[in-house]
C-alpha cells in the first residue's frame, strides 16, 4: 500500500481483505459458537462500533450461540435478544435496517446498523453494530460502504452458518445410524445365535450390503453358491430383515422324493389314501413368513407347474383336495447349480425362473474370501469350547498358513468340521501336524511339492496378513493370534 493512499482506500481495502479471510474462516468446520464469536470480531476490526451483537436461533425459535461486545460483565440472554422489536422489524423487513436515538437489551444508542443471517431462506438470526466510533479524522456514523460491507459479511456468515449445521446435522444423522446398525447386529446376533455371518472380505460385504437392501422387499431372492458356503444361513438372515411376522420354514429339494416333496410343500387332505390325516404343507406353515427352498434345481417338473401356479396365484391346493388357499409368503431358493443350463437342457422351466430371479445373491466360496479364514476359525473355536464346556485351544501361526493355503472344496462348512476336529484331538494348542494329518496330505492342497514347505506356508502367510493391515504388525500380530515378537523373530 502506498503511502499517499488515502484512509477512506485503506478502509476499503481492509473490507475487502476481511470479506475474503472471512469466507475462508468461517467455511471451516467448526462449532457455531466459533463461528459467531469470529464474525462478530471481524466486523468490529472493521467498523469501529462501540458495541455490537449477534445472536443465532435454532429451527423451533430458540437461541443457539450469542456473542457481544461492548456490555461489559454483563452476559446477554440470547432468548431475550430474539424477543426485542428490532428481531421482527427484520424478519418483516428481510434485508438490513437502521435506527436513530433509542434503547436496545438496557442500552441506549445514537445508531444500529442491523443485518439478518439467513441460509436457503431461513432466518438463521441477526448481527447488531452500535454508534461508529471516529477514526481518521471520519465524521461518526455508519457510511453506505459500512453498510454494503455489513450486507455482504452476513450473506457469507449465513450461507457458513447454514453449511455448518447441515455438516452437524449430517453428522447427528451418521451417528444415530451407526447407533441404530449396532443395535441391529446386536438383534442379529443374538437372533441367529451360533450363525452370526463372518464378513472381513469385501466380497461378503457387498453380500450383506445387497441382503440389507432387498430383505424388507417383498420380491423373490434366489441364492446361489456352491456347497457349504452358508445359502441358508443368508436365507435366515433375508427373513430376520424382512420384518415379516411369520416364521421361516425351510425345505431341502433334494432330500426328498417326488411323491413325498409334493405333500410336503402344499399339505394333503384327510382320506386320500388309507391311514393318511389331514396335514399342512410348508407355504401354509410359512404364511406370512419366509419359504426357504434350498437346492431349487433338483424340482421334478410335475412339482415345478404347481410351484409355479402357488406364486403366481398366491394360493395352493392341498393334494387330494380341491378348494384353493390363500397364501402370504416371501419365497428365498437357493441353489449351487447352474440353473440357465438346467433351462437350455429343458430340465427347469424357463417360466418358473424367471418368477424365482427377483433378485440374485451370489455367495464368494471361501477360497475367494481367504482373509475371513481367521475370523471364522475365533469364531468357530468359541463355539465349539463353549458348547463342549472345553478350555478354547489355540491355533498356531503355522496351523492358520495352512488353513489359509488350503481350497477347502467343502466351504465354510467343510472348515468348521475340520476345526472342531482339531479341537476334539488338541490338548490346548492346534499345530501344523494335526491340522495335516485332518488335511490328509499335501497334494489336497492343489499345489506342487513347494506346498509342503510348511515354513515357506508360514512366511507367505504372514506376508498376506501384514499386506492386508498395510504393514502394521500389530495388527497382523493379532489376526494371527501371535506376539508382536515372533513375526520379528520370523523376520518380519
């Protein structure tokens, strides 16, 4: 700044600087006392009030925060402030006033100046300025500049103001769904009891992600996976979602045979055939519930056409009976077979699934979700001792490489019973030579020789587990279930 520059061009120039930091500071992500107590400061290093007011209110009409200068000790009640005549003068006004010789909160004044916060076209609340003090020779009073200045810090000051608390807002709302997501896993768990899903991977949380979205809709859900990777356990966990007030009834397709699947689904009439009673079927028993149908491709056709018709006129006819029921029920199938193959060979019915394909969950196999391997091994452990009443044994790192490298054709359940095997022979610790002798030998683990180099197994795994915790051996200490110190001494 030049020397002959003149006060009126520097007062000028320090609103324009104080209108740019101004919206650098109050953009920031702060409490909206800060933010009210900053603005206020800003405007008297600028307009030299001798005393000055802001005061916030919420959505209902109560104060929020309250910041002054020029009264002293005395502390001004923020709900006191919105009562005065100048807060409904502005809010019938809704632009910037000024008033001459009068009396505001006990004080009497020569001027105001007087701005509205307002953010979206809310009134958020007002900013006060008092008899201008002189400086530099200025003739006292507010000026049309002060004024345009005044305009513009309460057109920034509400739109931060509005920014900050929809941030907090937001931050409420995240918080009290994060409360609400731990109390429901809390239901979960305690609903599905020795059940609970095990989903570090991200391929299984984008399972529970798309099982949490479509469970309270009404619409069909066909999971396929292959043996053993959980297909009823996420069916339970569709039902438990659901919300619906009926129970979940299961039947297994395959178990049964054609003649019997049949009555066992849709209930028979008493007398059909001698000695037989009358007894209902499963979407009867599960009216209002959920009707698991685990391995779907495995229907013979005849059962297929009524199944068909039962989901298409939501009703069923007992067998030997003739009137039709009425029935409520969210149908989940399950399958590990390829069911567009079984329609191309003309083996399933083409119209049927495509009434079953609502929605499609694709359950990973365990050997593509080798990371929850650990998890469900703690999990697994903690169960067994607590159902045998058995001190939980420990599986060393060398056991858990050897886990971790095996394919595991059998899944997730294949892995409990090799644990609870384990268990059963182990006094208190897991190592690698039991776990192998259960693995029966290493050429199982669909690998060539280098795969019984059980030490080569270790360090590889380790490695894994530290490229997942992005090389935090603390945290890889504790998946393995090792001391920090013996990946040191592994040389890791």
């Amino acid at each position: 700044m030049s020397p002959g520059t003149s006060f009126g061009e520097k007062r000028r120039l320090l609103q324009l600087e104080t209108l740019y930091d101004l919206a650098v500071s109050l953009h920031a992500h702060r409490p909206e006392q800060e933010l009210v107590d900053e603005l206020l400061e800003r405007v008297c290093v600028v307009l030299d009030p001798a005393a000055a007011v802001a005061v916030t209110r919420d959505a209902y009409g109560a104060a929020r925060a309250v910041a002054s200068v020029g009264w002293g000790e005395t502390s001004l009640d923020g709900h006191g402030l919105l009562r005065e005549t100048l807060w409904r003068e502005l809010l019938a006004a809704g632009e910037s006033l000024a008033r001459h010789n009068g009396v505001y909160a006990g004080r009497d004044y020569r001027e105001l100046v007087a701005v509205p916060l307002s953010g979206r076209g809310v009134f958020l609340g007002y900013l006060v300025v008092f008899d201008k003090e002189e400086r530099g020779g200025d003739t006292a009073g507010f000026s049309d500049g002060d004024r345009r200045f005044l305009d513009s810090v309460a057109a920034l000051a509400g739109v931060a103001l509005d920014s900050a608390r929809q941030v907090q807002d937001l931050e409420v709302e995240r918080e009290k769904l994060e409360e609400e997501n731990r109390a429901l896993k809390d239901r979960l768990a305690a609903r599905l009891g020795d059940h609970q899903i095990v989903a570090h991977t991200a391929a299984m949380q984008q399972v529970l992600e798309r099982v949490e979205r479509v469970a309270p809709r009404a619409v069909s859900v066909v999971v396929r996976g292959e043996s053993g990777t959980g297909k009823e356990l996420i069916a339970k966990l569709l039902h438990l979602l659901s919300g619906r007030r009926g129970p979940l009834v299961a039947v297994n397709c395959a178990a049964l045979p054609e003649s019997l699947l049949e009555s066992e689904l849709f209930g028979i009439e008493r007398g059909v055939a001698t000695g037989v009673e009358e007894r209902r079927g499963k979407f009867e028993l599960a009216h209002e519930g959920t009707l698991f149908l685990d391995e779907i491709g495995d229907l013979e056709m005849s059962v297929q056409v009524k199944l068909l018709r039962a989901l298409q006129e939501r009703e069923i006819v007992r067998v030997g009976g003739e009137r039709p029921l009425a029935i409520d029920v969210r149908l989940v199938a399950a399958t590990h077979r390829d069911l567009e193959a079984l329609v191309a060979e003309g083996t399933f019915r083409e119209d049927l699934y495509y009434r079953l394909k609502g929605v499609e969950v694709a359950l990973p196999a365990l050997r593509e979700r080798r990371e929850d391997i650990p998890h469900l091994v703690r999990r697994f452990v903690q169960d067994f001792a607590e159902r045998e009443g058995l001190e939980a044994a420990h599986f060393d790192s060398g056991a858990l490489a050897l886990l971790m490298a095996h394919d595991f054709p059998g899944n997730v359940r294949e892995l409990q019973n090799i644990v609870e095997a384990a268990l059963s022979l182990a006094d208190s610790r897991v190592d690698v030579e039991l776990l192998h002798s259960l693995l029966r030998s290493g050429e199982e683990l669909g690998a060539g020789p280098e795969a019984l180099d059980l030490g080569a197994m270790e360090r590889r795994h380790i490695a894994r587990v530290l490229k997942m915790t992005g090389g935090n051996k603390s945290q890889a200490a504790e998946l393995l279930g090792v001391d920090r110190r013996t990946l040191q001494r592994r040389g890791f």
